[in-house]
C-alpha cells in the first residue's frame, strides 16, 4: 500500500475532502477528520476509529494496525503501517472511521440536551 493509494481509497468515500492538519494529509467528512497521512513519518496513516473497533483491527491485522501512542490511541485513534496493510483491511477501516464522522460527538448532544433544557 502506497500512501496515493491509501488517499484514493479515502476520497472515494462520499463528501471525503483532503485537507491538511500539523503539516501532514488529513481526509475528512461531515467537517472531521476522519483519517490522516505521515505521522509518525511517511510510512504510516492513522485512521479514527472505536476502542472496539482499534482492538479488533490491531487484533486480527497485528503488522497493518497498531495503537496511536497515548491518549489518542486510547480513544481509537489507530496508525496503519502502509506497507503492510492489507487494501481490503485498510478500505474497511476508512469506512467504519468515516461512518464515525458523521455520528455526532458526545459532547456536542451533551450541549444541545443542556440547550434544550
């Protein structure tokens, strides 16, 4: 996996934009960052999913999938080893982070309940 290809399989995902954020590629949808390019360096991508579903990628793809270091990580955020990845694996993973993109962020319900009330 090339990181042209792993940015093609994210801009084929409806409304995906390719934007920049710390000076590296990120992929959004519905106005958030769904994916990015080059961090830690240009072999890798990350991709923002579930803990659940971090543990089942990194579980069942050791060598294309493993933690962000940190607080990050431990909300989901998972680096892909691009030359390692499976295409099939890694166009899994963009989808259920994109799908991710459009849920809204538990924060924000909390504000809109308060606002309501």
């Amino acid at each position: 996996m090339t990181a042209d290809e792993f940015r093609e399989l994210a801009l084929n995902l409806k409304g995906a934009t390719e934007s920049a954020h710390m000076r590296h590629p990120d992929f959004r949808a519905h106005g958030r960052i769904f994916a990015t390019l080059g961090y830690p360096d240009e072999g890798f991508g990350m991709v923002k999913l579930t803990p659940q579903d971090q543990r089942h990628f990194v579980e069942t793809h050791p060598q294309g999938f493993v933690p962000v270091k940190g607080a990050w990580g431990l909300q989901g955020c998972t680096n892909v080893r691009l030359a390692a990845v499976q295409p099939d694996s890694l166009a899994l993973a963009l989808e259920i982070a994109w799908q991710q993109s459009a849920a809204p962020s538990p924060v924000k319900k909390v504000k809109k309940q308060a606002r309501k009330s």
